[in-house]
C-alpha cells in the first residue's frame, strides 16, 4: 500500500515542478537572457570595438530602435564580420520579442556557423539558442551542448552552468539543480547578480529536495 501512496506522491510532486516550469520557466529563461547579453557581451562589445566605427555601431542601435529586420538583415550581409554579428544579434532579440522564436533560433545559427567570428561570439549565440530550446528539446542533447559551454576558460561558463540546473530542474533532479547553483554561488569570479540569482534559484529547489547540506550562506552573497 505504501507503494501505491509513494507513487501518488511522486506524481503529485512532478506535476507541481512540471506547473512550476510552466509558470516561471519563461520568465527565469528571459531573464537568463538578458543577464548574459547585458552584462556581458555589450560590455566586451564596448571594451573592443564600441570606440572605434562608430558609424556603423549607430547605424545597428538605430536599424534595431526601428524594428526594421529587412534592413538590419541586409545590414549584415554587408556590413564586417563584428558589426553584422551585433546586427544578427538585435535582428534575433527583436524576432524573440515578436515570438517568433524559430527565426530568432535560424538567426542564432548563422552567427555561431560564422567560422571567421570570434569564440566568444559564437558560443553567445549558442548559448541563446540552448535558452529557447531548454523546454522542448531532449534534455540529453541539450545537456551536452551547454557541456562544450561551460569550461572553467570558457566566456559564458557561469550562464551556462545556470542553464544546466534549470535544465535539471525541468527533469524534476532538484538536488542536482540545487548543487549547481550551490557551486555557482560559491565561486568567488562569479558577477554579483548572477550569484544572487543562483543564491534565490538554490532556496526555491532546496524547498523542493528538503535538503540543506550544500546551501550557500546568505552572507556569501552579499
């Protein structure tokens, strides 16, 4: 009879992480999002090529205020390979906008296929493509694109190590989403904001497992 009651339980817990996932997972994936793009890539973005063509750079924030995605599409068929991976960028954010996720996805593609960029730049791109995939996608094929992300050298290693627990999460492992934040809180190269995040994400999955062994210390992230 137990049994039948673990089942019961086991069920009724799925289908609240599964309703939890449907509520929030939009929400944590955009904010991901932003994290990643803000706080990094226009920051690298302005430390190496902001001060200089700064023409071009104008003429992609102003192409992307307009919403115009024809022009900035043929912006980046013509514009450098730096200046059409930031145009390929805005012209996704404003597919992304528009819920039209499957060409933000195409988008995403041409910039981490474009050999001659940069690493960084291609691995952003993927990077945003795994977060629009994170809830449909098999959960195997995913786990093992974010792995050739997040290397202790490689750029955008934190924000793909958060994906890796909201992956988990979505497959109702919250121990192991719990650690991986754990982890992520505890490192002392981790952005202030990202530590936050992973410090409230840990607590929303520790109520879930009732396991408090790894549990970063508030003051740790403060």
């Amino acid at each position: 009879m137990s049994d039948v009651f673990d089942e019961i339980s086991d069920d009724l817990r799925q289908q609240k992480l599964n309703q939890f996932w449907k509520e929030n997972g939009p929400w944590i994936i955009g904010g991901a999002i932003g994290a990643v793009l803000l706080t990094g890539a226009l920051t690298l973005w302005r430390e190496h090529t902001l001060s200089r063509n700064t023409e071009q750079t104008t003429q992609v924030i102003t192409l992307e205020k307009a919403g115009d995605l024809t022009k900035l599409d043929a912006f980046a068929e013509s514009a450098d390979k730096d200046h059409a991976m930031l145009a390929r960028f805005a012209e996704a954010d404003a597919y992304i906008a528009k819920k039209q996720n499957d060409k933000a996805l195409a988008v995403y593609d041409t910039i981490a296929n474009t050999s001659r960029l940069d690493k960084t730049w291609r691995d952003l791109a993927r990077l945003h493509s795994v977060t629009l995939r994170l809830d449909k996608d098999p959960p195997e094929a995913l786990a093992k694109e974010l792995a050739t992300l997040d290397g202790d050298k490689d750029t955008w290693r934190y924000s793909a190590r958060e994906m890796e627990a909201l992956l988990a999460a979505r497959q109702g492992q919250m121990q192991k989403a719990a650690d991986i934040l754990s982890n992520i809180a505890a490192d002392p190269l981790v952005p202030e904001d990202m530590r936050q995040r992973a410090y409230s994400l840990h607590q929303l999955y520790v109520a879930d497992t009732g396991a408090d062994a790894n549990a970063p210390k508030k003051s740790d992230t403060e």
